[in-house]
C-alpha cells in the first residue's frame, strides 16, 4: 500500500507525484458531475478520505490532539480548502472545461502572497507583485473569448462566478494554514483535521439547502471519488509534506506552478479544449506569474532555500487543489 513508503521515494518522484495528481484532479471531478450534487458529492469524498487518514494517522502514531483554539483555525481551514472552495469548483465545472477552472485557481499565488502581507506581514517582493499582475493578465486573454460566448451561453457566467468565488475561499483557507503553521501544526496533521471539518460543512450546508443526498453506483463516479478520495486528497497531502519537510517552502511551492499546466494539457486531450493565440499567450504568462510568484530571492536572484526540520511546519501553504 502506498500510505507510508512515500518517505523512501526521492525528493524528484515526490515533486512529479504530487503535481501530476493534482493536475488531474481538475479533470476527475468531471466523472462527478450528474446524479449526485456537488456538494453532497464534496462530502462523501472527504469523509471517506478523513476515515482513512485517521486509520492511517492511529496505525502510525500520528498525534492528532491540538488544543480548542487550534481546532476553531482547523474548522475554518476545513470549511474552506475542503469543502467551500471544492463545492464551487465543481458548479463551476459544469459550465467550464477543467483546464480554465485550474488556471482560474492559479491566481492563488499572487493572492496568498498579498494576503500573507496584509495579514501576516510576510515581506511582499516587486516580483511577487509583478507574477500576480501578470498571473491576472493571462487569466483575462484565456477567459477572453470566453466573455464573447456568454451571450449565448449565459451559464458560463454562473461557472465562472462560481469558480471565482472558489478561489477568494482557497485564499482564506491558506491564511489559516499559515496561521495554523506558525501555531506548530503539521501540514498533514492539519489536513487530516481538515478534511473531517470539511465534510461536516459540506453535511450541514447540503442539510440547509435541502440537498438530496443521491448516490451514484456507475463506475466513472465510483472510480473518480475513490481517485479524489485516496489520491487527490491524502496521497498528494503526505507526498506534499514530505517534500516540505526534506527541502523546505520553495522548491515544494513550484507544485501549484506546474499543476494548472498538467490540468489544462489532460483538458485539451479528453475535453477538447481549443486553444487560441490569445489562449496560449494568457497560460504563458500565468506560467510565468506563478514562476515569480512561487520564486523565493536571494543573493543574485539565486539564493538557496534552506530546509526545513522534519518535524518543522511548512512557511507556506499547499497548493489548494479541489
């Protein structure tokens, strides 16, 4: 069983691993959309991957007690990086390829990195601020000949609405996981704590909406919630937290560079995604947005990045992939 070898992997097949996963993340939500509803679809997912993560974290002696404070910060990471911001991605995927939607995401560099600064006061760098300004603008020319369509395609709007929304509440997660973090709480430990909070959100919000909690037994669902359930979800997280912990913040931020990249590849072989020049000039500059975004400084611009203890937290929050 992979739980618990992704230590003796090196540091490059963590690196692959992590963001070839949550590059296809984007694309196996689409084998959920249908019967069941998004967010009662967000809640089976993360309570079989919470089960799983507590068995995991028992087997091997995972501490999970933080004190009440703490859990107040891991109720709110929950209710946003895993179940808000997924039941958005998934509304808003019925409108939008996958691909775009992860590009949309992809704006979350240049967010965090602003509201590290307005919140944490972590220093905010001109290239930081020029990746972000750059990020938006590939955003707008992907999106561009979107905003011709909606005339005739009115829901795209909803999608696209949707998937925005999606991204301010990845946002407000990760400024708890930096909080949390500097509290000394693991990265998995913390995700683990996530995921049960997140699926009791998405329980009492599909409650108060008067979901119809459905189940769907076709094979495509089955097969994709089991994807997004062991390997989207706990696989990635522990392949992820162990790339923090051998080589610190930086080298592991470069995930949410490549992800959006891996996710609009998989939309353009099994979506039909149509490029444009317009298209492919906006993922060229969300590619380099992310780059000057995720790049940490030092002496000439290459400085090193010096690794974390391995029972250190991270410095920065994990990509937040749906």
């Amino acid at each position: 069983m992979f739980l618990g070898i992704q230590g003796g992997l090196s540091s490059p097949i963590l690196f692959i691993i992590t963001t070839l996963i949550w590059g296809s993340t984007w694309l196996a939500i689409k084998g959920q959309l249908g019967v069941v509803s998004p967010t009662a679809s967000v809640a089976y997912r993360f309570a079989m991957a919470a089960v799983i993560s507590l068995a995991f974290c028992w087997k091997r002696g995972v501490s999970l007690r933080f004190p009440w404070r703490v859990h107040l910060a891991l109720a709110g990471q929950g209710a946003c990086l895993f179940s808000l911001n997924c039941v958005c991605v998934y509304i808003a995927e019925q409108y939008v390829s996958s691909g775009v939607v992860a590009i949309l995401f992809s704006l979350q560099a240049g967010l965090n990195v602003l509201g590290a600064y307005l919140l944490f006061r972590m220093p905010l760098k001109a290239r930081a601020v020029l990746g972000a300004m750059l990020g938006i603008a590939g955003v707008t020319l992907i999106f561009f000949p979107e905003f011709g369509a909606m005339n005739q395609n009115p829901q795209m709007l909803m999608g696209l609405g949707a998937g925005a929304l999606g991204v301010l509440f990845a946002c407000s997660g990760n400024m708890l996981v930096i909080h949390l973090q500097r509290a000394k709480v693991p990265v998995f430990s913390g995700a683990v704590w996530g995921m049960v909070y997140g699926a009791l959100t998405s329980v009492l919000a599909g409650v108060v909406m008067g979901v119809e909690w459905a189940v769907d037994l076709g094979p495509v669902y089955l097969l994709s919630m089991l994807y997004l359930s062991v390997f989207g979800t706990i696989v990635a997280f522990l392949c992820y937290s162990t790339l923090l912990k051998r080589e610190g913040p930086g080298p592991a931020s470069y995930v949410n560079v490549l992800t959006p990249v891996v996710a609009l590849l998989l939309s353009t072989l099994f979506e039909n995604y149509h490029w444009t020049a317009l298209a492919a000039l906006g993922a060229a500059l969300v590619f380099v947005g992310n780059f000057l975004a995720m790049r940490k400084g030092g002496r000439g611009g290459r400085g090193k990045i010096p690794k974390l203890h391995p029972t250190a937290p991270a410095a920065a929050p994990p990509p937040s992939s749906p």
